[in-house]
C-alpha cells in the first residue's frame, strides 16, 4: 500500500439525495402542505435547513420559523402525499444501479428518514435485495444527524471500525456527522436538488456528481488516504 491510504471495509449510503432522486420531490411536497396552512417558504429553505434532518427536527423549525404549531396529522399527512409522488416519480440516482453492481465493498443504508419510507424508497428503485437487512434510521438512535450517533451504530452492527469506513452524503449535516463519527466522507451533489445549486462542502470534503467517478475516488482513498 502507498501513501497513508487504509482499505476502505464499509461503505455508507445516505439515501434521499444520494441512493435516490427524491429531495425534490420531498420539497414539493412540504412547501405545497405549508402552502395550504398559510406559511410560505422555498426550494432555498428547504435546501438550507431541511436537508439530511429528521422529521422532527423539520417540524421543529418550522414551529419556531412561523410561532406556530403544526396540525396533530400533519407529519402523517407529509408522508401519505410524499409516498403517492414517490409510486410514480420515484427513480434512483443517475448511474447509481450499474455502480452498484460492481462494487465489491460490505454497504449500508443509514439515513434520517423514517423506516416504511426508506423501505417503501428501496423498493420503488429496485434496491431492496441489494441492500438486504443493512438498513439503519435515525429511529434507533438517540441523536440524529449530524449528531455522529447513527454512522457510529451503523458501522456497529456492520462490524466495522469507523475508520475503514466511507460515508456518501449530499447534506451538510451527514458531513458533519461522518466527520464526528471519524469516518471518511465524500459529498455527492449528482441529484435534482443540486443541480445548479451545488453544496457548500468544507473545503477539505471531496464533492462528485457522477457515480462513474466513484470507483477511482474510492481507489484513491484507500492507495493515498485522499483525493489527489
């Protein structure tokens, strides 16, 4: 091995944003919902302050953003509408299936959604074999993203050191969790809601936004220890 590259034993996907095109349709969904009640807000904010955050952790915002508190069946209804635009919108991220197919890593699912979501989102993109049980939520954990707790219990029940292991976010707040967490992490920006709004990554983060390059970033990461 050159350089101070480390082989890379786990890859973890975010999944809305970076194993599925959804942010976008997420977005609709909340700001046409928000609509209905009268609050105002836009693709920015939902970039800005939603992107990678549980649920609850939205409604919490929007509380505070407006001083107001949301209807009881508010989140239930979110994810009725959402999941309806997902049976027939729904796609994978450009190129994703055929990297996929020749990755010879161990992979996992960790995201902030909820699990009938995620589960629901694997199957509509014809990923659910592929990722089998190795699907982790913020649910069973204490603290969400980008509290370092879900990679950490992912990583965990994969057998994994953190260390050897490769996060793919698209949010701020997955960066900052896989940093906490000690994991390497690279930022996809190939999905809808980027484009043309590309992410704010720290300086030191690698971005991408085509899953072709993904094999040679992985190569260089575990020959020199980082993007060269």
């Amino acid at each position: 091995m050159q350089g101070n590259g480390m082989r890379i034993g786990l890859v973890i996907f975010d999944c809305d944003g970076v194993i599925a095109d959804s942010e976008v349709l997420s977005a609709s969904v909340m700001i046409a919902q928000l609509a209905e009640l009268g609050l105002s807000i836009g693709p920015d904010d939902v970039r800005r302050d939603f992107l990678g955050r549980s649920f609850p952790t939205v409604a919490k915002v929007i509380r505070e953003r407006f001083n107001r508190a949301l209807p009881e069946d508010f989140e239930a209804e979110y994810r009725r509408r959402l999941l309806l635009r997902f049976e027939d919108e729904l796609a994978p991220t450009p190129g994703l299936p055929a990297m996929l197919a020749q990755l010879r890593k161990p992979c996992c699912v960790a995201t902030s959604s909820s699990r009938p979501r995620v589960e629901r989102t694997l199957q509509l993109i014809g990923l659910s074999e592929f990722f089998g049980p190795h699907v982790f939520t913020s649910s069973q954990v204490a603290h969400g993203k980008p509290a370092p707790d879900l990679f950490l219990f992912a990583a965990n029940r994969m057998g994994v050191d953190p260390a050897a292991t490769l996060v793919i976010e698209d949010s701020l707040p997955g960066i900052e969790a896989a940093r906490a967490a000690g994991m390497r992490v690279l930022a996809y920006r190939g999905a809808s809601h980027l484009r043309g709004h590309p992410l704010a990554t720290p300086a030191d983060v690698h971005s991408f936004d085509n899953w072709e390059d993904f094999p040679h970033l992985l190569e260089e990461i575990e020959t020199f220890g980082e993007i060269r």
